[in-house]
C-alpha cells in the first residue's frame, strides 16, 4: 500500500493513501493490536527503514478486516492537507536530458548511454518543494516562461556509497511524483556583459525559484515494485494531455543513475533523485503556465499530483 504525509488536526501524521482517502497508521495500528513506535518521518515506514516490518504487519491485518471496519478508518483527501513525502530531504537531485524524445524536442541530439554520463543539477529543497495541492507561484521577477516537467522522484532508503547498478534498486526507500517546475528565459541582468557561461547558469538559476519543486501526494513503497522502467507517465494541464511516455525511455534507468551519483556523493536516507522528464514540455510547443492553469502530473501505481498555478 501506498504511503503519505498529511496533516490533519494541527498534527503531521503518516498513513495508507488510496486517492480518495487516507487511513490514519496510528488508528490503523490501534486497530489490528498492533504496537506502533513513534515514527519519525516516512522513511522509517519505507524499505530499509526501522519500522517497514511494522507497517507490513499493520497492512497485512488490514486486509483481514471486515470491509465496514475498514471503511471507518479512512478519512477522505478533502479533510487532510497533504504533504510532500520527504520534510526536509539533505539533497534534491535532479537529472537534465535523460528522456531521448526529450532532447530531441528541444533540438538537441540524443546520445547513447555508453557514450555520454548523466547531467545531474540540484535545487533548494527547503524553498522548492511544494505540497501536493499548494500552488506553483509566478515568480515576478521573470513571469512569462514558466514550464512543467513530470518526473518519477526515487526516494534513498539507505546510505549508498559506491553503489553497483546490479544491487542499487535495493537502497531505494520507494518511488513518488515530481513536477520539475523551469523558468525557460530567465535572464539575470539583460543588460550585462556576455559571459562564456552565462547561459548555463541562466538555465540553472531558472530552475531554482520558489515553490518550483510540488512533490506527492504519496509513496509507492520500493518493494512493492518489481521494475521502475515500465510506469505509465501523463501531466495534464487544464484537462488536457500534454506529457505521455513511459519510465522506459530513460537513458540512464533508476539504477545506474544510483550507481553514477553515489560514486563521488555519498546518497543517505530520504534523499531525492528526480530522474527527468519525457517529451512534451511547453517550451517546445511555445506553451507556458499562466494564473489559473491547473496541472496534474499522474504516473503509474503511484497517482496524481495536483498543482494550481498563482
């Protein structure tokens, strides 16, 4: 079962998340006879946390209950606010160019694995990621060519250092939704003098505004999935298809992205690697977000997050 950070009451919770509902793990715990510890944040829920047993104990009994008991539990999506998986993740990384269809879009040569190494960035967590429902903010200072990028985000489980591709999928905690929100022109300064890598860094910069990361609404758990390469991924923006494809088309799958960050970065519990986009982008189709816009970014097994754009 799925898993998400809410709130609800003035209190952060954990729970099983099913899109309509979420079931509370205390009141679940409670519920079953099951001992339920404190937990401190959702990686201990997850593979390689502390209290993963735990919660597989809690959900296994939670099959057995008769339907009505279980229908009790669940509080609808409405009443709760829901939050990012991760509070306060050490490190938000994310991959540029990994999606051939994605680089050919742009105008730009795909490049064979074995050929090339992935191009990974970072963004401010604690200023980018946004909960699931928040809105995407405009930013002022450069409003006109803001641009969705619909991610499958990896969550680290356990510390990884030197990690081999073949045994990597094994340090992944679980698997959520990330919107890699871009500012597309910004330019710092218009009137400056020409730098040599000026355009690197407008490109970079762009990607750090505020709210510019929307993360959730829940987690599918790492064990729980046999193969990341083979979601499903759509974004919708205001009802309408505007990213379709697949986990399957990376050029450098989950694994060997784990094995490339965690050669020189050692990865620890609850850090993020979001792993690129599909084609589909607005900028390729001159289409950016406005006031009012609405986005939802789905991927297989693991669900919808929705962002307002103000």
């Amino acid at each position: 079962m799925r898993l998400c950070r809410f709130e609800r009451q003035q209190t952060q919770q954990i729970g099983f998340f099913d899109d309509t509902s979420v079931i509370p793990l205390a009141a679940a715990a409670a519920k079953v006879g099951v001992s339920l510890p404190s937990i401190d944040g959702l990686t201990t829920a997850l593979p390689g946390g502390s209290h993963r047993q735990t919660v597989q104990d809690i959900q296994q009994r939670l099959a057995q209950l008769p339907a009505g008991d279980l229908a009790a539990l669940r509080v609808p999506t409405e009443s709760v606010k829901l939050l990012v998986p991760v509070a306060s993740p050490s490190k938000l990384l994310l991959l540029a160019g990994n999606y051939s269809k994605h680089i050919e879009e742009g105008g730009g040569k795909a490049t064979e694995r074995t050929q090339t190494f992935p191009y990974v960035f970072m963004k401010p967590p604690l200023t980018t990621l946004t909960n699931p429902g928040d809105p995407v903010r405009i930013p002022e200072v450069s409003p006109n060519h803001i641009d969705w990028e619909l991610e499958l985000g990896v969550i680290i489980g356990r510390t990884a250092k030197n990690v081999k591709e073949a045994d990597a999928l094994n340090y992944v905690a679980g698997y959520t939704v990330v919107n890699d929100i871009s500012d597309r022109k910004f330019r710092p300064n218009p009137g400056r003098t020409q730098r040599e890598k000026d355009g690197f860094f407008d490109w970079l910069h762009g990607k750090w505004h505020d709210t510019f990361c929307p993360m959730g609404p829940c987690v599918l758990p790492a064990d729980e999935l046999l193969d990341p390469q083979t979601l499903h991924m759509t974004l919708k923006v205001n009802g309408g298809i505007e990213q379709d494809g697949s986990t399957s088309e990376m050029v450098f799958p989950v694994a060997a992205i784990i094995e490339f960050i965690s050669s020189f970065v050692t990865l620890v519990p609850g850090d993020i690697i979001s792993t690129g986009t599909t084609s589909g982008v607005g900028h390729a189709k001159g289409k950016f977000l406005k006031v009012g816009d609405v986005m939802e970014a789905w991927i297989e097994q693991i669900g919808t997050l929705r962002s307002p754009v103000a």
